[in-house]
C-alpha cells in the first residue's frame, strides 16, 4: 500500500493506514493525517518523518519508539499522549522530536525527559508543568510558549528563542545555559521583561 502518497480524509482512509500498520507496515513517511481523530490509535515503531499531524487528535495513542523527525504538529492536541512507555506510561527517555513544528501543541504535564528537540518549534506551545529534565534543546524556538511550573533541571539550552514565553526563571537557573542564552535571560530581567 503506498499511504503515505495519499490523503487521509476520511473514516475509510484512517481505517486502510490501521490495517497497513497491522499487516507489518511501519514507513508512514510523509502521511497526511491533516486534522484526523487519532485518539487511542497505536502506532508503537512508526516512521512519520516529515508526516503531516497538523491538528490531529492525538490523545491517549500510542506512539512508542516512533520517529517524528520534521514531523509537523502545530495545532496537534497531544493530551496524554506524550510517547507513552509499555509499562510505566511515561514518555520513552531520549524521544527523538529532532525538527518538529509542535507550534501550539498541548504539551501540559508531558514527560519529555532526555528527549532531544534540538531546532524544533513550540511556537506558543502549552508546556505547562511538562518534565524537560535533561533534554536537548538545541535552537528550539519558545516563542510565546507557556513552560509554568516545568522542569529544566539539567536541560541543555543553547541558542533557544524564548521571547515571549512564560518561564520559571528560578527553574530556568537549572538548566545548562549557553552563554548567549544567560546573557539574554540576564538582559530579559534587567530590563524587567520577566520576573524572578
């Protein structure tokens, strides 16, 4: 079956992509899944490099080991979806979101422990109280991005956009900081921007 070339618009087109997924297909490179409902579906081992997830239902699938790289997610709801783990739930440590557009996406409580979201967006993304620890946010954009209440500690950030996000500067203090990125948080709460 040649999904990824198409367009899953419907019930039909969704129910053909589970019955590829089932028979052993796990190269879903580029799909279109553009604003379907993939709530509770399991995709565990999918390869949706550069898949379109734009306003997807995603809450509750499960996405184990699955590659999103330069996947597109803005819009995407992700409500306890967050790449669980088999047997904890979690998020698989040292998830690969190298690249991703995850602009506007609801992250909110998300366990993104040593996940490597090096160059991705999260323009205005929902990152409230998400579990950052250690991972590597290499240029990732935080533009107008709510990370209230998430953890940092040990996240390595360095050339990141974090204008017009909401942060914990006390938490922010935790994570391994470039000098670019200390200098701009050093020059944000002088100039009163934030607040510590």
């Amino acid at each position: 079956m040649a999904l990824p070339e198409q367009i899953l618009t419907s019930e039909s087109s969704l129910n053909d992509l589970l019955r590829a997924y089932r028979q052993g297909q796990r190269d879903f490179s580029g799909i279109n899944l553009q604003g379907l409902n993939l709530s509770r579906v399991n995709l565990t081992n999918a390869i949706l490099v550069g898949a379109n997830l734009s306003y997807t239902n995603l809450s509750g699938a499960n996405l184990y080991e699955a590659n999103l790289t330069e996947a597109k997610l803005d819009g995407a709801y992700l409500g306890s979806v967050i790449l669980p783990d088999q047997e904890t739930g979690r998020l698989v440590y040292g998830s690969v979101l190298v690249r991703t557009n995850l602009s506007r996406a609801i992250l909110e409580r998300a366990s993104l422990v040593e996940a490597n979201l090096s160059r991705t967006t999260l323009f205005q993304a929902n990152l409230r109280q998400a579990d950052l620890r250690q991972a590597n946010l290499y240029r990732t954009n935080f533009n107008g991005a709510d990370l209230t209440e998430a953890q940092l500690r040990g996240a390595k950030l360095c050339g990141v956009n974090l204008e017009n996000a909401i942060i914990d500067i006390l938490e922010l203090s935790k994570a391994n900081l470039d000098p670019e990125t200390r200098q701009m948080v050093a020059e944000r709460l002088s100039s009163g921007s934030w607040h510590s």
